[in-house]
C-alpha cells in the first residue's frame, strides 16, 4: 500500500491559518431548485438553529495510526503496530511490527486490544450502527480477506469469504459486493446470503437504502437499483458512479462521480430523483456522514487559477455553509464522533497510515 505522506508537522498552522472564515468558494447547486438537504430529517433536538459557520478548536496527531471508528465521544477504534507481535520479515514492511486492531481512550490514552496475530496486518475496522461489531480487512500482500466480529478484547474474527468489500447499513447487517458474483448480505452472527437475482452480475460497489440494493457493474459505471420487495432491477438516472455512502437513516446517499476529467460529489434522495452538487474538482475521497445527518465531511483537491488546491471541507445541512478545515496533503478516510464534535482524518503512507482528530466548534442551538 504506497501513499503519498506529507508530515504532520506543517498540520497545525496551516489548518489555523486556512480555516477562518473560509469556505469552498462556490456554494452547492441543487439540480431542481430545492435548498440542499431540505427534505432530510437532522437527528436531535427540535429548535436547532444555526449563527455561525463550523470552526476548529484544537487538533491533535496521531501518527501511525489509522482511526476508522467512534465508540463514544472519546473512544476510537484504530489499526496500528504491535509491539507485542514480531516483526515482520516481508521486504516490504522490513522492521515493523504487524498492525492489529485497538480502541483507544482519548482521555487517559489506554490502548485496549481487539484483534492481533503475529503476520497479520489488520486494518479498516469499520464499526456496525449499534456498535457492536467490526467489520475490517487483513492486507499484507496480495487481496485483502474481509473479517467480521464482536467489539471485544482479544476477538475470533469470522472470515467472510466472498467479499470483496462490504458497507454497515443502519440497521446492522452488511452488505457489499462478492467474489462469488452479485451481492451478499450478512447479519452478525448469521450466515452469508447471496441476491439470486444478480449473482450473474459483476458488482462492484453495492449499499442498502430502505428495502433496496443500489449498485453498480465492472461493464458499467450506470447507478442500478435492486427492489428486495418487486425483486425488480431497474437503471436511475446516474453515470459516472464509483463511491455511494448512505446516510445514516438510509434515506438519502452521496455519490462521488467521476468521467476522468472531473470529479463531482452529489447529495441524492434514495431514488437519485432530486441531485444536489456538493462540490467539484480534480479529485474527492474520504465522504463522510454525521451521526445525526447535519453534516458531511469529504476531501476535495481543485484547480484555482492553475493552481492545484485542496483539503478537507465539512458541510452543515442546517446552515447551507461549506468550510475548510484541513489542509494536510491528500486525505482518504474522515469520521465523525458521535456528538459530530470531532472529526477524524487519515491519510495512508508507504507503509502505514496517520490520523489526526480535529474538535469542531459547531454552530450555537437553542
């Protein structure tokens, strides 16, 4: 896994420097008129009412570490090396230790682990809605085997075979693309079940939003629904398709666009009939929700006047504003906490990654 690494050291002046009062310069572009966002419910307390945009308090780096969860509002779960393990004798990761899974308080810094073996690299441990189980793959060297298991110290993980990727839906079960054809579902505990309807189908991409199965094709880049009531497939008005991720109530979904030229990132309702534009440029990655679907978090790389800039933005749906709140290199993974308080980000190296946790000053409510 070879990334490009830019040191943290540069982090916090450019990201203070950066992130006062600015925003993405150009504002969202709902496709049929309506304000972004309008018909999706914020999760929380009634009132809520927005006076100034998101701003950063503190920030706080973690080297070496790969952050992919929250468990509350101080714990995070994360890949990283085991001292405790030997080191590896690959060529590629001479002198390092295997990576194993961990939760980490960021309060008293304890680090508790989950799931270590000696020559396992264990990495992306991407937690269920009601977060209690870990979905993560182990990559060393050739494809990555897709595990799932209890959040618990010192776990068995269930090798999932025919996956190849999989997403958390918001209630519980995963669902992703298999090796096997089609798409696969699997609920904690149970067994593995396959769509009989598109295992002649190569997917690669593939999510639940209420009872349907959105998915996209190796032959094509066309956004398909699968009904799991009609049992019907049909094409939505979407192309250029590579990255969907539901919205916490499944509701909605963005979807990152991309025809090789330009990418785009769109915030769509479940039958992608209403399209709002996020954001445009030469890239986008790391599209995150919050908990409670106020906000979105997604890097952007663009070109300014022949210039290439980029960094980590966040859009708040009550406010309609759009802020930059890191500029630190090229960032593929963000997470929000469970309050949306903190924002998680990593970025992938040569032969590990770094994250770093940003503290959000969020608009006041009453």
């Amino acid at each position: 896994m070879k990334r490009k690494n830019i040191a943290l050291t540069l982090l916090a002046a450019m990201v203070l420097t950066a992130v006062t009062g600015c925003a993405s310069g150009k504002a969202p572009d709902p496709s049929q008129g309506e304000k972004p966002g309008e018909d999706i419910v914020i999760i929380g307390e009634e009132g809520e009412e927005t006076s100034a945009e998101v701003a950063v308090k503190s920030i706080e780096a973690l080297q070496g570490m790969e952050i992919t969860g929250w468990l509350n509002d101080h714990t995070v779960v994360l890949s990283k090396e085991n001292p405790d393990l030997p080191k590896l004798n690959l060529e590629e990761y001479q002198g390092l230790h295997p990576r194993s899974l961990y939760t980490y308080d960021l309060n008293t810094k304890e680090f508790t682990l989950l799931q270590g073996k000696a020559d396992w690299n264990f990495w992306g441990a991407e937690l269920s809605k009601d977060k209690k189980t870990l979905f993560y793959y182990e990559y060393t060297l050739g494809d990555p085997a897709f595990f799932m298991m209890p959040v618990a110290p010192n776990g068995t993980g269930t090798l999932i075979e025919e996956a190849m990727s999989g997403e958390w839906t918001s209630d519980n079960i995963l669902v992703g693309p298999s090796y096997q054809g089609g798409v696969f579902m699997k609920v904690p505990g149970g067994a593995v079940e396959h769509i009989e309807e598109l295992k002649e189908m190569n997917v690669v991409h593939a999510v639940k939003i209420k009872d349907t199965i959105l998915f996209t094709e190796i032959s094509s880049t066309s956004l398909k629904k699968f009904d799991l009531n009609t049992r019907e497939i049909t094409t939505l008005p979407l192309e250029n398709v590579y990255s969907i991720l539901p919205s916490p109530s499944g509701t909605h979904f963005t979807a990152i666009l991309g025809d090789g030229a330009k990418s785009t990132l769109i915030l769509s309702d479940a039958d992608a009939a209403t399209k709002t534009v996020l954001a445009e440029g030469i890239s986008i990655s790391a599209a995150a929700w919050s908990e409670d679907q106020r906000m979105i978090s997604y890097y952007l790389k663009k070109d300014v006047n022949g210039a290439s800039n980029e960094g980590l933005y966040v859009y708040d749906l009550l406010s309609g504003t759009t802020t930059l709140v890191a500029v630190d290199g090229e960032i593929q993974r963000s997470v929000f906490s469970l309050s949306g308080e903190q924002l998680s980000y990593t970025k992938y190296t040569e032969t590990g990654a770094d994250s770093t946790i940003l503290t959000l000053s969020l608009p006041a409510k009453k």
